[in-house]
C-alpha cells in the first residue's frame, strides 16, 4: 500500500519533470539550429552566384552538344534537364535543392566535357568544342576564390550537422522538421 501512495506522488512529479526537460531542451537547441542554418543559407549565397556564369557557360556548349548525333547529345539531354532543374531552384528554392541541383551539375558537366573531346564530331566543330573548352577551363570557378567559397559553405553545414544530430537535438530537429543539407561538391574539369 505504502508503494502505490508513494508511485501516485513521485509518477507525476516524473511526468512534469519529464515535460520540463523537454521544453528546456527545445527552447535551448532551436535557437542554435536556426543560426546554424542561417550560417549555411549566408555561406552558400557567394557559391550560388559564382555558380550562375559557369552554368551558363556549361548551357552554351550544352546548346552546341545537343545539335551533334551521338552518344554526346544523350549526356546533353541530360544536363539539358538538370539546368532547367536549376534554373528553376536558384531563384527561389531551399539551399538544399540548390546544392543537390549543383551536385548534379558537377557531375553532369564532367561527364559532358569528357564526352566532347572523345567525340570526333564534337571535336570538328570548332565552335562546338571552344564553347566546351571554355566551360572546362573558366578562370572564374577554377579561381581560389570559389574553393574558398565552397570550404567556407561545407564548413556551414558541417556545422549544421553537428547540431542538428546530437542525441537531444536530433529529437528536436526530427520534431522542427530541420533536414539535411547536403555538402557541394566542386568537381574541376581536368584541362
């Protein structure tokens, strides 16, 4: 008897110490992943906007590529699509959209560099392979100021990571509805 007197006392006081801790723990991690958050989102902003003239010169030789028969205008087709996909979140979408759109880009653009100087069509069109020379060889994206952009932005959300998936704060980030943000990867062309 003395047990179930003493569990109707101590089994609420453990509830509401349980509710307390809860909200303590929301109120002190929320703040923290919000700024982290914002870090990424400031970081990204000098990645986007060097991003915007190398796509546009990776849509140039993509516009040429596409007009060539062969297995180069299927990778063209390809990148075709992820620039329209990154066209239509550079503009307005979440950073996270922005940096799966990019990666996808890096690879894509890659891949249709190296397409185009194994294609011997490509390559006897002279305007078609200095459009994909200059998207491989853009002083702007392979300048310091990028890498050190791109460090500065992975650091961002390596840091966001960190809090958003400790044991306390990934319940929290779980219940915020904060997801990953995946890190850019820069990929140069090789020259």
């Amino acid at each position: 008897m003395r047990v179930f007197r003493v569990l109707r006392v101590l089994l609420p006081i453990a509830i509401v110490l349980a509710i307390v801790a809860g909200a303590a723990a929301v109120l002190s991690a929320r703040p923290d992943l919000q700024r982290a958050e914002r870090d990424v989102d400031h970081a990204w902003t000098p990645v986007a906007l060097a991003l915007a003239p190398h796509y546009r010169l990776l849509s140039t030789a993509d516009d040429k590529l596409v007009t060539i028969p062969g297995p180069s205008r299927d990778i063209a087709n390809e990148v075709r699509a992820a620039l329209a996909q990154w066209s239509s979140v550079s503009t307005g979408g979440s950073v996270t959209a922005q940096v799966r759109a990019a990666n996808t880009l890096e690879g894509l653009g890659r891949r249709l560099v190296a397409a185009a100087r194994v294609s011997k069509r490509a390559q006897a069109d002279a305007s078609t392979r200095n459009a994909v020379e200059e998207y491989a060889a853009d002083p702007l994206y392979a300048s310091g100021n990028v890498a050190a952009a791109v460090t500065t932005f992975n650091k961002a959300v390596m840091d966001y990571e960190q809090q958003r998936t400790g044991p306390v704060r990934g319940v929290v980030a779980t219940l915020m509805g904060d997801r990953e943000i995946p890190a850019f990867t820069r990929i140069p062309t090789p020259i």
